[in-house]
C-alpha cells in the first residue's frame, strides 16, 4: 500500500471539514482505516441487542448513525474518485437529514448495515491504494469548498471515529 505523501493541509479542506481530518493523527490513512475495521466492527455490534436505540427523542438510533455513516462514506468517496480522475465538474452537497428522511434503515439487520459499510469501504481502499502519487493532490468543488483528495480520505476516516465517539459519549 502507498500512502498519501503528506498529511492534508488547512487549504486542503474546509474549516467544517477540518473536525474530520483532526482526528485522523496518523500520517498513513490507508493502513490506519484498516486498523480501525475491527475498532469499528466490535463499537457496532455492542449495540447489537439494541440497534433502535437512540439517546434522547428525535436522535438517530444506532442503526440511522451507521447507515449514515455508509451514505457519507459513498459521498467522500464519490468525490474523491471524481478528483482523482481530474474530474472538475463541482460537485453538490447532501442534507443528511433530508436522506435520513427518505430511508429507512430501521430494515436493515445491524449485522448487514455493517457488513454494507465495511463494503463499501473495502472498495475505497481497494482504489485508493493504487491511485499515482499526483492524483492525491487532485482537487476539486464540493458543497461550494475546494477539497483534495488527499483531504477526502482523511475525512472518510474521520467522519467514523466522530460517529463512534458520539456512540460511546452519548449511547452507552
């Protein structure tokens, strides 16, 4: 696997999107997303026994956050491949709450949402473990912010660690 050649830079993202890329410390995101599979497989699957669980009324349940958590992930990814394809079109962007309206992953066994994020994420590093070293420094317009996708695989990590650190903080 090569990782990106440096770590993203504040110009490299958003002031939104910085929350992300904080807390991504390591400088290789490639084999720090794998390490965090199993982290994140047991963090879910605690949950298993009450997935509609959801910490106070009109808050996702366990099962929303992780189907959330699948729809970003396809959405960073989307945007990174179109960057690192040279892609320039502007790209939009997604009101969370307008999709979470519009599913409905209370359906879903807790297990295969999972098993669907961790697919969905295998792809991604599938791809980004064979990208050149110029198409990390790709760069493109999504939700109206510049953003590389050196940046966009820094927030695909963090986007997780911030859902499961409101797992452990607000739904234990």
């Amino acid at each position: 696997m090569t990782p990106p050649p440096t770590r993203p830079q504040p110009g490299d993202h958003s002031e939104f999107h910085a929350r992300y890329v904080n807390l991504v410390p390591e400088t290789d995101v490639l084999a720090a997303m794998q390490a965090q599979a199993p982290v994140t497989r047991a963090a879910l699957l605690a949950f298993a026994d009450r997935p509609d669980h959801a910490y106070a009324p009109g808050k996702w349940t366990v099962r929303q956050v992780l189907g959330h958590m699948t729809d970003t992930e396809r959405v960073f990814g989307y945007r990174a491949l179109s960057f690192a394809r040279a892609d320039t079109s502007p790209l939009p962007g997604f009101e969370q709450d307008d999709w979470m309206a519009t599913t409905d992953f209370g359906t879903y066994r807790l297990p295969d949402l999972l098993t669907e994020f961790e697919t969905v994420r295998a792809g991604h590093l599938s791809w980004l473990t064979h990208l050149p070293d110029a198409a990390w420094e790709g760069r493109g317009v999504a939700s109206g912010q510049s953003v590389t996708v050196r940046s966009l695989a820094f927030m695909l990590l963090g986007h997780e660690r911030a859902h499961l650190q409101i797992l452990q903080e607000r739904y234990r």
